[in-house]
C-alpha cells in the first residue's frame, strides 16, 4: 500500500512519513511545490540513513493520484484549498484528517480551539469532499511532533479514530499500530471527532505549563482491542 501525505513537508506530516516509512509503509510525501518535496525526501533520507526504506516525493496532486490512502496533514487554513486540489484523485480510497482548528489559525494561542460551523475539522473535510466516495477518517490528532521526531522511541500515547466506515478504521488501525507504542482506539462515528480534535489545545496547554514537548494521552480501564 502506497501512503501519501498530503502537505506533508511540515513538521507532522513529515514525522509522521518517516514513523511509516521505517515501519515497511511505501511513503510519497506532497507538497504544492515538488522541488520542496523531492527536497524533504532527500534531507530525511539523509537522516535516516541506516534504515532501509521507500519514500518519494510528489506534488500534492499527483501524491493523492498514485497514494492508496492518504494522510492530510495541513493547517487549519489551508485545508480547504488543499482539498479542492486534490479531490479529483480521492474517490474510493481512505483520507484520514490530522487537522485540528487552533487558534494560531487566525493569530491566536496553540492551546485554544476554533469551533468550526461544521462540528470538526474531520467532517469539514468530508462536506468538502461529499461528492466523492472518500472514506474520511479523523486520527493522529493528539499525538505531538516530538513524540514522533523522537526516533526510534516508542510512542507513549494512544491514538484516537473516529469514523463512519467501519472497513475504512481497521485500515487505518491497523496501519497507525505499525508505529511502536501507538494504540489505537475506535472511538465511533465521524462526529466524535469534535470531542477528539478538542483534546490537543489542552495537551498543548499542559505542555507549555510544564514545560515539556512529550505530553500525549492514554486511556484506561477498558478492553482496546
């Protein structure tokens, strides 16, 4: 399975490419711009020189052509644009959305939440993509840029996803459980993304006051799998 991510040159996307890459995943990393792309690419492969992996670098279009499933990892105020770019290529593959509404969208603080008139920025995504058969499914959201920087350290954090097609979640748990010491939890339909997305503003919050960069969430007391 080819995974692209899409916006993938920021902190998280690209992270988040080089967890999968080194777990076996086939990554395509996208960009508006290739050169920027093909860039990345270079300086991650540099990095990580010692492992053995598959990872190109496309446009964002072209990324969501050849991708399986695909990863949108952009700022709030770029989702939308970057959505319309690529939904000629999304029909009858899984779309999982790392967004979450920050205020630092508009020029406020990270540890504050934007309410979106459409409930989350998951199933904004998927309003703007209703005309396709896109599987929108909400995860990584909770999971900070150190904890998947900090390589080859385990992630101590559980991994809330949410979705309305049950087919498209094993997938996408199933791929996220690739990277060591994620655990996954089905947290229910789409909509339960406006809870999840919430979480991150008070982590990031947690973070500052105690002045760590490592701050994730585990849940307990229940049956994950």
């Amino acid at each position: 399975m080819k995974v692209a991510i899409i916006g993938g040159t920021g902190a998280q996307g690209l992270n988040l490419a080089k967890r999968l890459a080194i777990a076996g995943e086939d990554v395509i990393i996208g960009s508006r711009s290739l050169e920027k792309a093909l860039t990345k690419v270079d300086e991650v492969k540099k990095l990580l020189n010692e492992y053995d992996f598959q990872m190109d670098g496309m446009t964002n279009e072209d990324a969501a052509r050849t991708g399986d499933l695909l990863i949108l990892t952009v700022p709030l105020t770029a989702q939308k644009e970057t959505l319309l770019s690529i939904r000629d290529y999304v029909d009858d593959k899984i779309l999982i959305d790392a967004t979450v509404p920050l205020e630092t969208a508009i020029g406020g603080s990270p540890a504050r939440y934007i309410d979106l008139m459409e409930g989350s920025a998951a199933e904004r995504t998927a309003k703007i993509l209703r005309k396709t058969s896109v599987k929108v499914v909400s995860a990584f959201n909770n999971i900070s840029n150190s904890q998947l920087e900090n390589i080859p350290e385990p992630i101590d954090c559980d991994c809330l996803v949410s979705g309305d097609d049950n087919d498209a979640k094993r997938v996408v748990i199933d791929l996220i459980e690739k990277i060591p010491g994620i655990v996954c939890i089905d947290c229910g339909k789409l909509e339960k993304a406006r809870m999840v997305e919430k979480i991150t503003p008070l982590l990031i919050g947690l973070n500052i006051k105690y002045k760590s960069h490592y701050g994730g969430l585990r849940i307990t007391g229940i049956d994950k799998k």
